[in-house]
C-alpha cells in the first residue's frame, strides 16, 4: 500500500510539474517579446509620434498621428459591419442549430476563421477595390470586418446556448414571442459573454497587415474620407520596418508598441467582460 500510494504521489507530482513547465515555455516567448518591443519602442514612443504627420524620406523625426487615426476608423468601420452580421447569425445558429442553414453557416464560420488574412484581403480587393478603381477605407473595413464575422458568429452561438433554458421557457410561458423572448431575455442575459467575443474580435484585427495592403493601402496625410486611400498603423510599421533609415526603425517599434498597447487594452476589457458574466451566473 505504502509503494503504491508513494507511486501516485510521484505521478501525480510529475504531472503537475510538467504543467508548471509548459506554462513557463508558452511565456517565456511572450515575455522576451514584450520585453523587447518596449525596450526598442518605449524611448522613441513621444508626443510628437503620437500627434505628428511622418516626415519626408531621408528627414528625422515626424510621427504616426495619421496612422492611429487611420487604424481607429478602419476597425470602427470592420466592427460597424462585423458585429450586426455575427450577433444576428449567431442567434440564428442558437436558435435553429439543428436546422440545414445552420449547419452550412456553422460550417462556414469555422472555415472562414482558418482562412488566412491575405486570401481575405486579395477577396476583399476584387470586390470593394477593383470594381471602383480606387483603393478606400472602406475596403480595408471590408476586409477586416469579414476576419470578424466568424469570431462573433461562433462565440455568440456558444454563449447564447449557456443561458439557462428555464428563462426562455419563463418569457414564452408570459406570452412573449420567440423573438421577443431572444432579444428581450436571453440576449441581454449573454451580452457580457458576446461583448467578450466582439473585443476578442477587434483585437484580432488590431494588428492586421496583409488585408490592409491590398484595400486601404496607406497614407502620408491627415485623411479621414471613407472613399480615398487611408493609414494604418500596421502597413505604417511595416513600411518603417523595411526601409534602410534608422529613424523609421526607431518610429517603427514605437508604433508596435501602440500596437501592443492597443490589443492589451482590448484584452483588458475583454477580462472585465468576463468578470461581470460570472458575478451574473453567480448571483
């Protein structure tokens, strides 16, 4: 008894170490990656960069102010077209998950999430750039908002089919409609959980390079006409990254660093999100 039961201690040990263990490798990576993005970016991360047009080739300073601007308005612009379309597809899925249209938009979704980001950006260039002749903000709001869809699409299915269905059986039994029943009580109930999804979404698309190029492809400019060429962080970066200035490289890990920021802050309220859903599923 006593050698089997120190065997399983053993086992047991070796198992939860070997946990602590792959925990520690998956960070590692991470942790040298923060470590020197803000190392390289946290210096040449200034007023002037956060607020400044980019100087012409071969001159020092200027900054990525259109940039941030540019990179705000598109993922408004994929979230605008991205959210509506998932949550009301989702409900769909929720609501009908046995059905045939179910099964092909379940299918879909989970397809289209596993597509890369460049097929999505050359399908999004044949059919919002190339039929106008013009590159848009527009386009790249396309492009990201189809990386979206699939994200909200299968979390809003998942937690609407969380909510117990003691409350929709209580809607229905007052008399309310099916529909009324879904938007009135049972999507209310899962929207902590959904919103959770759509800022999964948006920090997804956040640091997007590969749509962008073929769509919105970029800007020098202070611009905000949804019909012209804009900026974004992302192809800015890129663009820095690959010149031979050492300037441009400074202002390229500077802008990763916004970059960085931006997803933390998405993750951030994501965790929040998730915290208020299970204050609810307890109370």
């Amino acid at each position: 008894m006593n050698g089997t039961r120190l065997r399983r201690r053993l086992v047991s040990a070796a198992a939860v170490g070997f946990c602590v263990l792959s925990v520690v490798l998956a960070l590692v990576p991470l942790g040298f990656i923060l470590f020197f993005v803000l190392k390289e970016g946290l210096p040449a991360l200034t007023f002037d960069f956060l607020t400044r047009l980019p100087k012409p080739v071969g001159e020092q300073g200027g900054g990525m102010g259109n940039a941030i601007v540019g990179s705000s308005i598109l993922i408004a612009l994929a979230g605008l077209i991205a959210v509506p379309i998932g949550i009301v597809s989702g409900i769909h899925l929720a609501e009908f998950r046995a059905g045939r249209l179910a099964t092909v938009v379940r299918f879909a979704a989970d397809v289209l999430n596993g597509v890369p980001s460049i097929v999505i950006g050359i399908f999004a260039y044949s059919i919002a750039v190339m039929p106008f002749s013009r590159f848009s903000a527009l386009a790249g709001g396309v492009a990201l908002g189809i990386m979206m869809i699939p994200i909200i699409v299968r979390t809003t299915e998942e937690l609407l089919n969380l909510v117990p269905p003691s409350l929709r059986d209580g809607a229905l039994a007052l008399g309310a409609t099916r529909a009324r029943a879904v938007f009135s009580v049972i999507l209310p109930a899962a929207l902590p959980g959904i919103l959770t999804g759509v800022l999964v979404a948006l920090a997804r698309i956040a640091g997007e390079t590969a749509p962008l190029l073929f769509t919105a492809f970029n800007n020098r400019f202070w611009s905000a006409r949804l019909n012209q060429p804009i900026a974004s962080l992302t192809v800015q970066v890129y663009t820095y990254a690959i010149s031979p200035y050492d300037d441009w490289h400074r202002q390229a890990w500077a802008g990763a660093t916004v970059l960085i920021g931006a997803v933390l802050l998405f993750s951030l309220l994501a965790r929040t999100a998730i915290r208020r859903l299970e204050r609810m599923h307890h109370a």
